[in-house]
C-alpha cells in the first residue's frame, strides 16, 4: 500500500483526509508546525492540473458522444484527485518549483513592506 504523508517534524503519519484537503502551510495535526508540500510534489501537481482538463479536449481527436467526454472527465478527476493523498511528500520549509518563483515571491514580499509604511 503507497504511503501516506509524514510530517517532517514529529514523524506521524497523517491520514488520508488531512493529505486530501491539504494547502501549503497547512499545521501538522499532531505537532502544530506548518508543513508544506516538497518540490517533487508540487512539479507532480503542477502537471496533473493539466491532465484533468484533457477529456475536453476528446471530442476534437475521436468521434465520441458528450456523454463519454464527460464520463472520462469525471474518472480523470477522481483518479487525480484521490491520489493526490499519496503523491504528497512533506517538508518542514518551503520549497519553490524554481528560480523564478522565488523572484516573484521576493518581489510581491518587497511591494507589500513598501505599500505598508
């Protein structure tokens, strides 16, 4: 059986429902430090958020019914969704996918200290 999260301060395993409804930052419900998701896992989310939509995109390719469109949508996003759990790897800091992201994130940080003098 795939793995579920573990917290990287205290070592618990979290449980399937504290992984699925998971947001960065989000406390450890045994301990109380944040966590948040590591690089690999965000780089893996990153690319399913571009999985999910491509039933859509069915009918274009194959001659298919809406029905089965919809049908496949809906299994792609119980898949992707219900494993998030599992795919989740924690880490006690956060992690930026890459360099960029991070010029960002120094540059939003920078124009709020500006705009709260």
């Amino acid at each position: 059986m795939p793995l579920l999260p573990t917290c990287q301060n205290c070592g618990e395993k979290w449980t399937w429902v504290h992984s699925f409804f998971f947001v960065q930052g989000k406390p450890c419900p045994y301990c109380g430090k944040k966590q948040y998701a590591n690089r690999r896992s965000r780089k893996i989310f990153f690319l399913i958020s571009f999985i999910i939509p491509m039933p859509v995109l069915l009918p274009a390719f194959v001659d298919v019914s809406p029905l089965v469109s919809l049908s496949v949508l809906i299994g792609t996003f119980l898949l992707c969704s219900g494993s998030y759990p599992f795919l989740l790897k924690l880490s006690n800091k956060e992690e930026f996918i890459s360099l960029y992201m991070i010029k960002i994130r120094h540059r939003f940080m920078s124009v709020l200290k500006i705009d709260s003098r």
